[in-house]
C-alpha cells in the first residue's frame, strides 16, 4: 500500500473466514446487476470482473486443487498482517473480527497472526452463534 511506514493510528479488519465463503462466487452473483447500475450511471463503460486467483479462501468444493488451500489462505493473510504491522503506528491499535467453525480455522489465522508480527494482547469473545442450535452443536471451535 502506498502508505508510510508507522503512519496509521488503528486498523480495523473482517478478514476471510477460511473456507466458509465462496467470496468471489457470490460476487459473480450481483456483478451484472451492479454492472447495468453502474453503466447507466456513469459515461465510461465499467466492468467488475473478479481476479480469481488472489482470493483469500480456502476451497474445499475443489479440494484445493486450484490453489486455494490452507497455504494459499496463510500466505495472503500473513501478508496482509505484516502490511498492517508495517504501517500501524508503534502505540497504534488493530482491531479484527474472525469466528470460524473448526480449530483448522483457527489455526491457520493464529499462524498467520504469529507470522505477521502483530502481538494480540487482548481477546473479547463474541457470542456468535447459539450454543444449543442444533447446527452448532457439532462445532467444537464454538462450543
């Protein structure tokens, strides 16, 4: 990013969750609509056509086939903790928002986290789903 190192006081951020989001997938979804809306508002034809390759998921409908494994995920996420570390100020704070289903989930954000050079000093946990919903009981990562 085109910022100085040390210059940003807090960043806040939703990354990826791993392998339960076909981001790109559902973007291709509205891309038309938002294509005609955007064309009829604007004079310069627009085109929002996704780069595949640089999605941070994991894609288990391909088993990682296309690259997009657990690797794949740690990489770009690492990466783009080190660019947070790189311009959050020294007495700047960062602030994440990451829940997933499985300890794999985990695993690979805490590496990447690890990686990156960010020091986490504080936790709050969220209730995100329902304990006692059935489709949660089968989680461990949330129970």
């Amino acid at each position: 990013m085109p910022i100085k190192d040390n210059f940003i006081d807090i960043v806040l951020t939703d990354p990826p969750y791993f392998d339960s989001i076909d981001y790109t997938g559902l973007s291709e979804f509205f891309r038309p609509w938002f294509e005609i809306v955007l064309n009829n508002t604007f004079s310069e034809s627009v085109s929002l056509e996704n780069d595949h390759s640089s999605e941070a998921i994991v894609d288990l409908a391909n088993g990682g086939k296309n690259g997009k494994n657990q690797s794949h995920y740690q990489n770009l996420m690492t990466g783009v903790l080190q660019e947070i570390f790189r311009v959050l100020k020294e007495d700047g704070t960062g602030l994440m928002l990451y829940s997933h289903k499985t300890f794999e989930g985990w695993k690979v954000i805490g590496e990447a986290i690890r990686d990156s050079n960010l020091f986490i000093d504080e936790c709050l946990p969220l209730e995100m789903e329902r304990i006692a919903r059935p489709r949660a009981m089968g989680y461990d990562a949330l129970n």
